[in-house]
C-alpha cells in the first residue's frame, strides 16, 4: 500500500471523543484506508460495509438496545459507504452519545446525501476530512522524488487513481471504467436527473474547456438545456468530486473579472478518457491545459493534506491581462505562472503589481514543480 497523509493524521484523531468522517470520490482508497487503521490497531474492530443490504438495514434507525448487541466488545466501528444508509447521521448520533469508549470512524463516496444527512446529527461531534486521488507528495515519499520525476508525463496524461497508479499498461481500461458514470453514480442515486445523457455531454464540454474561464450561458446553448440546469450539474459534479471551480480574485481594479470561474478535474487521467485522449504529451496541443490542471489539483491536494485554509483564485482583466493561481493566506498573496516549456519566461502583470504589492511571484514549470507541490516534513 503506498502510505496516504491522512493515515498519520487520523491515527492523531482517534479516541478523542469525536466521529471521523472521510469523503471523497469513489475508487480513491477510502476503504484500503480503512483496511490499513484495522490492521495495526490492537483494539477490536467492527467493519461494517454499506454496499450489503442486511447492514444498510440493520442501521437503519437503529435503537441503542440494537447498537449495544451489533457494537459487542468492539472499541472501533468503521462504517464504509455511509451515504448508503438513511438517516445515517442519528445512528452515528446514537452511537456516540451512547458509547464513549468507541471510536466511530465512516467513509462516503460523495459529499451529496451523505453531507446533508450527517451535518446537522453531528454538529460539533466530528473531524471531517477528504480522501482525493493519490497525491505528488504521496509518490514522492513512496519511491521517492526522482523516480517520480520521471514519471511526470505518464501522470499528466493517466492522472493519479490509486488503481491506475498500481496496475502500469492497463490505464485506459481502469479511466474508461471510472467515466462509464460510475464516477459519478451518486449523482444519479441520489437526484433527480431525468436526463442522464446531459450530465455526460456537460463533462465532455468542460473537459475541452479544462482551466478556461466558463460560460453558463454557453455550456446551456452547447448541450440544449437552459443555464439555470447548467449551474444544478456543475454543483453536483463539484459534490461528487469530479471538478471543482475557482473564483477571480479582485479588490481594488475596476476591470478586474470579478465573477468568473476556471474549472478543473481532480484528476487528468479522467480528463483525457472524457475526450478519449491519451496522446503522449510531446503531441497534445492542449499540453499547456494538461499542465495547469495538474498544477492546479495536486497543490489543492496539498492544502486539503496540511490542513492548510488559503483562499485559491485565478486573476484576469478585461484586457486580457492574466495570472493562472494566485493563493491568499493571512493577508498574503502568492502568484504563480504555470510553463510547461522551462526555456518560458512569464511576465506577471504590471497592473496586478502595482494594485497588490503585498505578494510573491513564481513561475512553475517542469524543472521547479517538486517545489511546488512536496513540502517538506518537519
């Protein structure tokens, strides 16, 4: 198993009076995650898996006479799929005002049904956390940096699912798998879609528009449907954790953009097999898009493993003048400019510099991306 950050951090978490919840997208080792805490511990462990019918039922408002028989002697329960059972959030409720000794820990594959039944039960009774792809920082400590230097391409074109990253020579067949729907299956489990084709043709047009700034009114017209549906799906594609969206920064220019957004996927990998591209990098015409999307997510997934709060943006004005990343942290701002072609010099905004002079700027590329996205442990 290629050790995961949070495993540490959990193992921090544990017996301190609170649930530990662990999102995230479906296939990014949740449940090897779990696996993992179970065999090194030395307290008995209930594992319960949500996928089977009798354990969705049995915890389905359950009573705590029926927990105390289910629990026994076991001083952790591990709930996998939590978001399969209704009204999960009062049976963990009922599991942690009852039983103080245990330590209740549940994992959900999305943040859709399971966020809104958890979040109200446990207000104030859990640490909650996400589970993405494998991360640079991850891969870097495995087999260590240089190796995964070299394997920079293979990631910008298959991405970083644990099953993707394990089974070299069958990548395609995984991706494809994964973007038959199954990415997104909760979606189709948990709302209303009366039109499943429209989720898929929205993911093909987001994915050749991949750190362009989007338009609502535009991706409506593309598929045939109105705006108002467009911003619905985009939500829930965010809550299933398939993309996500940045905001533009503004505060002081007057034609700053200031409500545009730039989407990106959790993962390249799934990118490519919605356009059906895996082209090797020295032949993508979209090698610069491949590039920032990488960038973009795997810093992402540094913040969310550091526990890190750092507001996450991009910059542009009605002239064009533009900045690919920019973070904010405690007042501080931090610009970056992504070139794939390390000879590529970025020349960041003189309008940007004069209205922010409280920054830093960086220009990421090939050479320098460890820096970026490995921190160094203390």
């Amino acid at each position: 198993m290629i050790p995961r950050q949070l495993h540490t951090v959990l193992g921090q978490k544990l017996f301190r009076g609170k649930a530990i919840l662990v999102t995230g997208p479906r296939q990014s080792g949740k449940t090897t995650l779990l696996r993992a805490i179970e065999g090194e511990t030395e307290h008995k462990v209930l594992f319960l898996n949500c996928d089977e019918p009798d354990i969705r039922s049995l915890l389905t408002e359950a009573t705590s006479s029926a927990l105390k028989h289910l629990i026994g002697n076991a001083k952790i329960i591990m709930i996998d799929e939590a978001q399969r059972v209704k009204n999960i959030g009062l049976t963990m409720k009922l599991i942690i005002d009852n039983f103080k000794d245990i330590q209740l820990i549940a994992t959900g594959s999305s943040a859709l049904e399971f966020a809104n039944e958890i979040n109200e039960p446990l207000t104030g009774r859990k640490w909650e956390y996400r589970l993405l792809p494998l991360s640079t920082q991850e891969l870097a400590g495995y087999h260590g940096w240089l190796e995964e230097r070299r394997l920079l391409e293979q990631r910008l074109v298959y991405g970083m699912y644990p099953d993707v990253v394990v089974n070299p020579g069958e990548e395609r067949e995984i991706l494809y798998n994964l973007t038959s729907s199954y990415l997104y299956k909760d979606i189709f489990t948990f709302q209303e879609i009366r039109k499943p084709e429209i989720i898929e043709k929205l993911l093909e047009a987001l994915a050749l528009q991949v750190t362009a700034e989007v338009s609502y009114n535009e991706l409506a017209q593309m598929i045939q449907v109105d705006s108002a549906t467009v911003q619905r799906y985009l939500n829930l594609l965010e809550k299933s954790f398939v993309l996500f969206r940045l905001r533009s920064f503004s505060r002081n220019v007057r034609n700053e953009l200031k409500r545009s957004r730039k989407v990106y996927f959790y993962d390249n990998g799934i990118r490519n097999a919605l356009i059906a591209n895996f082209s090797p990098t020295e032949t993508r015409v979209d090698i610069g898009a491949l590039w920032e999307n990488f960038l973009v997510c795997e810093r992402t997934k540094l913040l969310f493993a550091n526990q890190k709060q750092a507001g996450q943006f991009f910059w542009r004005t009605k002239q064009q003048q533009e900045i690919d990343y920019i973070e904010e942290a405690d007042g501080i701002l931090s610009a970056f400019e992504f070139k794939w072609n390390p000879k590529q010099t970025a020349r960041f905004s003189k309008t940007f510099l004069k209205a922010y002079p409280n920054h830093s700027t960086q220009t990421i590329t090939a050479e320098n991306y460890m820096d970026f996205l490995v921190q160094e442990k203390k």
